[in-house]
C-alpha cells in the first residue's frame, strides 16, 4: 500500500501533467421552487444566470424521471436546453427504492445520444452506498446495464469520497468510466479555516485510490462529484458554521484552488432550493438543504464565482 502522503503527491502531480485548470460544473435540481418540474425553459433561464455569473461549463442531474413525487422526464429537458446553451450534461438516474427501470425509461425516451457531446456522462446513483440504499453488486449490475445499451457514452457514479478511497468501492472503480467523489468539509464539521485543507485531503484520498485500483492515473475520469457549503438559513454542523460570508470563502479558497491543480469539480447546488425537504445529517440530525445555491431560487449570484 502506498502511504496517504504519497497518494497526495499523485494529486499534486496531476496539474503538472495538465496546464489547464479543473473545469468547473454545477448540480441542478430538476423542480421549480413551486415544485413542479422544470422544462426546457427553465433549464434555458438556469444556464441563462449560470452562464452570465461564472465560467462554469458543465451541470449535473440527479433523477430522470422524478426525485419527490412529478413525473420529470427531465433528460429530454435538460438536454434540449442544454444543447442551444453550449453546456455539457452529466445525466443523473436515481435508481434508489427499486426506481432503476423507471429511470432508465426515461433517459431511453429522450434519446440521448442525439445530442452528441451535449451528454458528456450518464450517472447511475448518487450517494446509494453511502446511504445505504443499494448495494454494490446492484449498482455493478446498473453499470454493466447502462455501459452494454449504452457503449459509447461515458458511464459512472457518485458517492462520498471516503467509500471511493476506503476500499468498499473498488468493484465499482472496476466497472466505472468516470468516478464522482462528494467530499464536504462542511459534513465533516470543519471550521472554515480548515476546511479547504480538509477537502483537498478528501479529494487527494479518493483520487489516489481509484488510481491506485485501475492502474493507471487516467483511465477512470474523476471529478469531484459535489462540493459545496450552505449558506445564510442554513444549519449549523458543529463547527462548521452556515452563512453566505463563509460559503464564499470556501468557494474562493476550496473550489477556486481545486479548479487550479486542475480537477473537475461541481459545486452543490446552483439554486436554493425552497421546496426541498431537510436532510438527516451524518449526525442524525435534521438539517436544511434549501440554502446551499451560490444563487437564490430566483437565480440572483450572491456573491462573484470567478476565480
Ligand atoms: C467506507 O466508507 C463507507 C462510505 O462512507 C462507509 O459506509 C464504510 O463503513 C467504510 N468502510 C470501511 C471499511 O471503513
Ligand atoms: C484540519 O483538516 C485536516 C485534514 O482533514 C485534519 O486532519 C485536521 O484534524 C483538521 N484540523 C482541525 C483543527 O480540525
């Protein structure tokens, strides 16, 4: 085994290998603050302020055909939108509850390949592991699924960074294209002023790892699956302390100096979202997860997203 502070310096050397910076993306929710489902013209305004307010390029989806309780068909949507705006689209399916067929349904009516490289990935659950609710052999199954119907889309997951760096994914890392690694200071109860040194440690675990079990430094894409830090309204987790002031010194210093050693990354979440119900946190507790959009429900930034 390599030691954590080798695994580091594989991160440390990938920006070397890559003049370019990490390419900054977003997670959007596929229902209006009223609930209802967005269609095209609602992505079109999201992509509207996202593009005009941040160099972000890239977004991600969560469900297909619905998260609470509307059916969505949020690929056609989303990826109509998507394709006159000039961003790319990381497709999400929500195969929790027994939901993977339906889901599926649903990215086979949009059709996605049409779109060309408008898809940029197609991603089968989020955080399923973590939460425990699906195995590993059944999101192998979905993989392998989605992978022979779909062979040349870019196929994967997302989960917390520590089941990707701690061993309980490597079946996974073994039938995936593209890794999402989450990884929250904030859910780790770190004060800001140590919580870009904890995420980039977060990262630099997970990355090494997946290296690590596919043998190679590039064949599994990775990117930071989400990021982010709730804002004003928003619940305290220990030490880490909700408020617009902080979730923009964590976007200056922790997604700022990710995207500059040259790691894709998307930030969670693009919009508050009012409608979406608390969250249990990993200290059983309910925590809001309406306050986490660097824009308000009606898309205005609350702060500068350049880097
Ligand atoms: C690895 O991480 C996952 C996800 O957080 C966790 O559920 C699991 O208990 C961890 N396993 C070990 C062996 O630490
Ligand atoms: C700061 O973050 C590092 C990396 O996660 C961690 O090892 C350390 O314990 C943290 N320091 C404090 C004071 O919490």
């Amino acid at each position: 085994m390599r030691s954590p502070v080798l695994l580091s310096s594989l991160l440390l050397a990938a920006p070397l290998a890559v003049s370019a910076a990490g390419t900054l993306g977003f997670a959007v929710g596929n229902t209006n603050p009223d609930g209802s489902c967005k269609k095209q013209s609602d992505f079109e305004d999201d992509f509207k302020a996202i593009q005009s307010n941040t160099d972000a390029t890239i977004v991600r989806t969560y469900s297909s055909s619905d998260q609470y309780a509307n059916p969505c068909n949020t690929p056609s949507e989303v990826l109509a939108a998507a394709k006159s705006a000039g961003i790319k689209v990381v497709l999400g399916m929500w195969p929790d509850g027994g939901a993977y067929a339906k889901e599926k349904a649903a990215i086979d009516a949009a059709n996605p390949t049409q779109y060309g490289d408008t898809l940029y990935a197609i991603t089968v659950g989020s955080e399923g592991i973590y939460r425990g609710t699906y195995s590993a052999d059944d999101l192998v199954g979905w993989l392998k699924d989605m992978k022979n119907d779909y062979p040349d889309v870019t196929i994967g997951t997302a989960d917390s960074w520590n089941g990707w760096a701690n061993g309980s994914m490597d079946s996974i890392i073994q039938n995936v294209d593209l890794v999402l690694a989450n990884g929250f200071a904030y859910w780790q109860y770190q004060e800001i002023s140590n919580a870009t040194k904890t995420y980039f440690d977060d990262m630099a675990q997970a990355l090494g790892h997946v290296q690590e079990v596919s043998g190679s430094l590039d064949k599994v894409k990775f990117m930071n699956g989400e990021t982010g830090w709730p804002g004003t309204g928003g619940t305290d987790a220990g030490a880490a302390k909700a408020g617009d002031d902080n979730m923009k010194t964590y976007w200056q210093s922790a997604v700022c100096g990710l995207l500059d050693w040259g790691v894709d990354l998307f930030w969670f979440e693009a919009f508050d979202e009012p409608d979406k119900p608390d969250a249990i946190g990993d200290n059983g507790q309910k925590a809001s997860e309406q306050h986490w959009g660097s824009f308000t429900s009606d898309r205005k930034p609350k702060f500068d997203m350049h880097c």
